[in-house]
C-alpha cells in the first residue's frame, strides 16, 4: 500500500514576502503598529466599502487550517435590521450574563472596562462580521483542530482590519446561538465570534486598563526555562 506522502503533490514555494529590511527591524516595526490596536466600543458610522471588508476577509481566508479543511465561514453584515435583531438578542442574553451568570470575580475583573449589556455599537458600527466555526464539512466531512484553526483567523482579520485603519472588538454574548437563527447559517456551523468593524467615533476613549501588556519577560521563555 502506498505511502500517503507517496501520494501527496507538492509544488514549489511561492515567491516569498522580503520586507526590505532585517527580519527584526521588519518585526519591530510590525509590533509598533499592533502595539496600536486597541479594542473599541465607540465607533463612527461612516461607511466602509465591501471591497475592503472582502479584502479583510480575504486575509483572514489565508490562514492556516487542520489539513486545509478551512473551517470557518465570515458572515458580514450591513443590513440595518438584521444588526437591530442583534443587538436585541445580544443584549437579552447579556442582560442574563451580567445579572445571574456571571460571578463576582468575573464582574470585578470587567469592572475596569466599563462594560455592561447595552452595546449601541452593533447598530451603530457600519459592518458585523460574525465568525462561524464548521463542527464539519458542508458534505459532512470531518474537520480537525477547528477551535485553533477559527483562532488563527480571526487574529489574522484583527490584524488585518487595523492594518486597513479600522478599529475591532471582539464581542463574545453567551451563548450566540441567536446569530445561527437570525443569519439562516446551516447546521453544521456554531457562532465562535461578533466582530463590530468600523471607523472610531470623533470622540472615542478607551478604558485605560486595556492599555496595560505584559512584558516580554511574562510571556516568552527560552527552551523552556
């Protein structure tokens, strides 16, 4: 029987990026741009072209996948009463969250960014791109790693929307089910993320708790140490 690599067809390395600088300085600099993002919940409703929520997405479609099954599906949203139906269904359940599921650790650790279950933001904000993650393939086929695959992702469209001058948040009602009733998705995709995606507001303030990082000392060891 042969060998599965024996069978598999392997192409030549496409022309590979070069930034024109040293890999560090190029890493440097990308790091000063993301160093940027912030996560936002007051946006602007000045509109955003398809052709740029299509090339979000696209970059987002490149990432890597569990043998390349690219389980996920990006449901972008404009319509204004779709996003109406979701904010009602989003705030329902985050009415639940903050006054019975949540315990008091969790609600003294939100305390700092000011959030509750009213979010204006997902009517106001031109576009909402709702990840969906595939339990498998539309034929029913199987599909492997999907939760970090959907992971890669969507990082990968967070960063690519800031890249674009864009602001993001990551929006996590639970559970999301109302999103696979509202948007007619098929059974074999499960809500994984709402994204409001949009130019700020004028005067947009962000919780400065959320400005803190780690530094690189808290996060990264060298062989293991």
């Amino acid at each position: 029987m042969a060998n599965s690599a024996d069978e598999a067809e392997f192409v030549p390395l496409p022309a590979r990026f070069e930034p024109g600088e040293s890999c560090t300085e190029a890493a440097r600099s990308f790091y000063e741009r993301m160093c940027s993002r912030r996560t936002v919940r007051m946006f602007s409703d000045e509109s955003v072209p398809l052709e740029c929520i299509e090339w979000l997405v696209r970059a987002a479609g490149s990432s890597p996948s569990g043998a390349n099954k690219q389980p996920w599906s990006f449901v972008c949203v404009k319509d204004k009463a779709l996003k109406r139906q979701i904010r009602a269904a989003a705030e329902r359940e985050e009415r639940e969250f903050y006054r019975r599921r949540a315990n008091a650790e969790w609600l003294a650790d939100l305390a700092p960014l000011g959030t509750d279950e009213v979010k204006p933001y997902l009517e106001i904000a031109p576009w909402l791109i709702v990840v969906f993650k595939h339990k498998r393939g539309r034929d029913g086929s199987q599909v492997y790693y999907p939760q970090e695959s959907v992971g890669i992702a969507t990082g990968m469209l967070l960063c690519a929307a800031h890249h674009a001058g864009l602001v993001t948040l990551t929006h996590t009602p639970s559970p999301m089910s109302f999103l696979t009733k509202i948007l007619g998705r098929p059974d074999n995709e499960i809500p994984y993320l709402l994204i409001p995606i949009g130019y700020p507001a004028a005067d947009c303030v962000v919780p400065r708790h959320g400005m803190s990082r780690k530094a690189l000392s808290e996060i990264m060891s060298i062989d293991g140490s």
